[in-house]
C-alpha cells in the first residue's frame, strides 16, 4: 500500500494563468490576493500570492 503525504497549505504564490482558473474553480475559498510585481531584468510577469479560508491539501 502506497502512502501520500498531503500538506495543508493556506497561502500559495501562483501565476496569473494559474489564478484564473483558481479563481473559476474555488471562488468561495480565497480569502484574499496580493500582486506580487515583477522584478527589474527577471524572466517572469510576476505572481499572485492567494490566501485560502480553509487550507488546501496538496501532495508534495
């Protein structure tokens, strides 16, 4: 029998591809956002930090 470790996670740094369908999927669960701005000469656009009412449980 295999077991699989599930983490409760209350905050999760996303993409904004990654938060609209986040956002479509648990409406009712995010408690709250926050942008986190891109760096100067990064590779990336950015992130949105989202901060669950109820943890999400996630395999790690």
């Amino acid at each position: 029998m295999k077991v699989i470790d599930m983490k409760p996670i209350t905050k999760q740094i996303v993409s904004a591809k990654e938060y609209v369908a986040l956002s479509e999927s648990m409406r009712n669960n995010i408690k709250e956002t926050r942008i986190l701005p891109p760096v100067l000469g990064g590779k990336n656009f950015g992130a949105i930090e989202v901060t669950y009412d109820l943890p999400v449980y996630c395999a790690r």
